[in-house]
C-alpha cells in the first residue's frame, strides 16, 4: 500500500471517528442538566411539591402555586437547558405576586427526574405537565413561557394544544443555527435534536411575546427577532438593553416582569383585575 493511500485511509477513519463521536456524546453538547434540587421550603413558601408521571413512565419533580382566583392564569415555565427548577425560583415568586399560579418542574435527567434528555422526551414531558396544570386549575387561562431551549419546547407544546398566551424569552430559530453560531464544525447536519421553531411558530395562531437580551452571546437577539417576525398572531418584541443570556434582567428582572404581566393581562380570557 503506498504512503499517500494508508495516509487517506487514516484520515478517513479519524473523521468517521469523529463523527461516530459526535453522533454519541452529542446530547452532552444541549443539555447540561444539574442534580441537586434545595427544599422547596428553602425558596418558596406556599407552594406544594409533587411529581408528574409522563406518558412514557418518567416521573418529573414539580413544584407548582395555585392560581389567586378560580380564573385567574396559570404559568408553565419552561427551562433552558441548564440548572434545575430551582434556579427559576425567583421568576415563579414574581408571577405569583401577580396573582397567577405558577408551574416549576424539570424535564428527565433534571433535578430529581428520571430519565435522559432528548428532543421527543421533552416533548412528552411538556404534554404531561400541561394536563397536569389543567388539573390543578380547570378553567384557568393557559400561559406558556418558555426560556432559551425551553422556547423551543414551548413552541412545540403550543402547535399540538394552543395556550391562551405564549411568551418566549431569548427564542432560537432552530438548534441547527444555533450550533452554527458556536461550533466551527458542520455540527448542524449531525444533530439528533433540531428543534425547528421557526418554521413551528409560523403554523401558530396565538398571542405571542418574545423578549430577548441585546447583549445576549449565547442566543443572537437576531434569531429572537426572527422568532417574532415569523409569528403570524398577535405578537410583540421586548429587547432589554445591556442584557445578556443569564443576567437577572432576563431571569425576573423589573422589565421583563411588567412586560410579561402587561401581556398577559391583554388576552381576552386574562380577568382584568389580574
């Protein structure tokens, strides 16, 4: 065999290596779950703790605020794809201040939930906590809110059982061009897990806010307003300006908050004194 093929060959085999790699660990690459979940009663108090059983036998830890009033909102948060639900502590005590009732829970592999992480999982997930919170809340209006990874999850739940309002803070378009922007490799055409949300959010018909960070590094406000762009229904776009991904103005901060409670309060089946 000469030297130039056994060089080719090689090099064939380190990048069908590679890619065998990548096709493996990529999940690792999307989803940074975290283990350790505080007492409830260390961050909230009045809430209740439970589990939610999903569709597929996963069991999701769920802490969760009934709404004030009969008819008041209730709230499923949806998380990006790092910490747990305690971290979206101070984001449900600022919704519950409103009145709204609040759903707090983390997806498999997060937390103390069972199983791994994956596109069709989280999905699964999203449906079950929703039956869940219109248990808890027959009648009440149903709010989505989904944050980075978890506006992808939203988007997804919203095209199979439209909410009374979705609210999306730092949406990307899709995790292909999300990838693109971090990655120099052509990691996009391996992904197991795509998330397409804006060709998703283009079929929907329901209220939708989106609100991104201008100095957001991890998701581009660009692909955030593209989010918005695509939406066909009623929709508006906050920018916060000076906010990156995981600062606190994006978390529960002043205007962020008041533009999700105005929001919400404009939906036709939101009572107003709420």
């Amino acid at each position: 065999m000469s030297g130039w093929l056994r060089v080719l060959l090689w090099s064939l085999g380190g990048v069908a290596a590679l890619v065998a790699l990548l096709w493996t660990f990529q999940r690792r690459l999307v989803y940074f779950p975290a283990a350790d979940v505080p007492p409830i009663e260390s961050l909230l108090s009045g809430w209740v703790e439970t589990t939610v059983t999903t569709s597929d036998g996963e069991r999701l830890g769920v802490w969760y605020a009934e709404p004030a009033t009969a008819d008041a909102p209730i709230v499923i948060v949806f998380n990006g794809n790092a910490g747990t639900r305690a971290g979206r502590a101070p984001l449900g005590e600022a919704l519950v201040r409103s009145g709204y009732g609040v759903v707090l829970f983390d997806y498999r592999g997060y937390g103390n939930s069972t199983g791994s992480p994956s596109e069709a999982g989280l999905a699964l997930d999203a449906q079950s906590v929703r039956d869940f919170a219109v248990g808890i809340a027959p009648g009440s209006p149903i709010v989505l809110f989904g944050e980075s990874l978890g506006a992808a999850v939203a988007i997804g739940l919203a095209a199979t059982a439209p909410p009374d309002a979705l609210i999306l803070r730092s949406p990307f378009t899709s995790l292909a061009d999300v990838a693109r922007v971090h990655y120099p490799l052509p990691l996009d055409r391996l992904l197991r897990d795509r998330y397409p949300s804006e060709s998703i959010i283009g079929g929907l018909e329901v209220p939708t806010l989106v609100i991104a960070g201008s100095a957001d590094t991890i998701i581009p406000p660009s692909q955030s307003r593209r989010i918005h762009e695509a939406a066909p229904g009623p929709k508006e776009l906050v920018i916060v300006e000076g906010a990156g991904h995981n600062d606190f103005a994006l978390l529960a901060g002043t205007e962020m908050i008041g533009s999700v409670t105005d929001f919400i309060r404009q939906q036709p089946r939101v009572p107003d004194d709420n």
